[in-house]
C-alpha cells in the first residue's frame, strides 16, 4: 500500500504581544489617593483612573452604605484604567517604599500586571481584573451632582472639632451613631434611646435648623479620620446636611475628597 504523503502542520505565527505601559508615580501621592478610597478597610477593591497626570478612584462600598470621590495628582504617569483587589496590601506595598517615586510596568496578554520596581527590596507584582468586574465601581460625577442638589447645608469642620468627635465616638464603639446638629452643636448618641450622649462644638451651620440623622459609626470615623488639618496645601473641610430626610450626609475636603454616607 502506497504510503500517504506527509502533511505539512501549519505554522503558527507568535501572538502578538500586548503592549507594556512603563511609567512612574509618586509615591506620597498615590499613597494617599488608596487610604482615603480604603477607609480602613470598608472598600477593598477599586478601579483606578488615570488621565493627565491626575488618579481617581470613584467606589461604594458592597453594602451601597457610603460613597467615595478621591482625586490625586500622581506625577508622569500614562494615562490608563485599572482594577486593583486588596487595596490593603497595595497600601502597605507603598507606605514601605522609602524613595519618592517608583517606577511601574502594566503588561499581560489575557492577564494584566502591574509590577512595581522598589529599590533595594526587589519587585511587586499584582494582578489586574477588568474595571468592568469590580463591583464598586460607580459613575461619580453623576453621583455627586446628584447628593450635592440635596445635601447643601454647610457646616465647616476644624481639626479640633474632629479630634473631639472622634475620642466620644470612640467612646461609644457602636455599630450606629445619632447625630443631631443645632445651631453649631453636634450631639452624639450611640442609639435613640441611649442614656449618654456628647456634645460637640463644630462651625457655624450657614442656616439655623436642626437636623437628626442615624449612621453607621465605623464609615464616619473612618471618614474623619482621614480629614487633613494643619498641612501645606490642606483644604477647607466641609459637612453637608439636608432637611430632607434619608438623604446622604457629605463630608468634603476641597474638590479632591468627596464622602457620602447613608442616613436613615
């Protein structure tokens, strides 16, 4: 029997590989935009945007309990948009890095890294998920106009006012906290029916109404925590009421910081 003659198996021709991103970005700057997304834990997951040199992370968290608007002017990095898992490890990933700013590689064909180069420690890879897939993700600027329409009753904040809310709250360590403003007086309460409360001098509230709001004490703390006081280029912080009841209370710093949090 006549033998078949060998067919020739086609070549294939090597993927294409994806293109790699080189850049860097300040590590101060970038440092800040993730703790102030975080809150400490309460979103953990985020999409990062960057477009001229300016980052952003726009996120609510899974309980869709508060919301986050954080911008930072991060230095020359390319213009990308990423999702990052475990913001916590990211965090401590660059408190630890000492030098100014690191260089970074985004690169991957059907999986994304991004890896950081930290001198004298080695490189830090993580793997990117498609912005489409992280659920915290959110529209922002539709989000903020939206509140802001609401919420536009200003109370400014100063680092004293903050420094004693957070010692009573801390007092407290409840899951819920009421707040009630007169005037330019806070008072706390762990819960409606609660037999302690504290009072609190903030600034003057631009119109004279009272207010009664009930929300969570762990996303106010962390919110107050982060606020900024006394440093080079801090911003007016500012809280935001409304007469209207159920709607989010907002603590802003400047433009760059924006947090919404539900009442009830």
């Amino acid at each position: 029997m006549a033998r078949k003659p060998a067919t020739k198996k086609p070549i294939k021709k090597p993927a294409p590989k994806k293109e790699i991103q080189k850049s860097e970005f300040n590590v101060t700057a970038m440092a800040s935009l993730i703790r102030h997304a975080h809150l400490g834990g309460i979103i953990d997951d985020a999409v990062i945007t960057v477009k001229d040199n300016v980052a952003t992370i726009d996120a609510i968290d899974m309980s869709q309990c508060v919301f986050i608007h954080a911008v930072e002017n991060i230095g020359e990095a390319q213009d990308c948009k990423i999702g990052i898992q475990r913001l916590s490890v990211f965090l401590k990933v660059l408190e630890a890095i000492t030098e100014d700013t690191v260089k970074y590689t985004i690169s991957g064909e059907e999986n994304q890294w991004l890896k950081l180069g930290i001198k004298n420690r080695g490189d830090a890879r993580f793997l990117l998920t498609d912005p489409d897939l992280i659920a915290t993700f959110i529209d922002g600027q539709q989000f903020i106009e939206k509140i802001l329409s609401t919420a536009n009753i200003q109370m400014d904040l100063n680092s004293k006012s903050v420094e004693d809310f957070l010692y009573f709250m801390h007092l407290f360590n409840s899951d819920t906290v009421v707040i009630n403003v007169k005037s330019k007086v806070v008072t706390i309460t762990p819960s409606p029916d609660s037999p302690q409360s504290f009072d609190v001098d903030f600034g003057k509230l631009k119109k004279d109404i009272e207010i009664e709001a009930t929300i969570t004490g762990k996303h106010i703390q962390e919110i107050m925590k982060g606020l900024q006081f006394g440093q080079e280029g801090a911003e007016a912080a500012v809280v935001n009421f409304s007469e209207k009841a159920q709607t989010p209370l907002v603590i802003t710093q400047g433009e760059s910081r924006f947090w919404a949090v539900t009442t009830d």
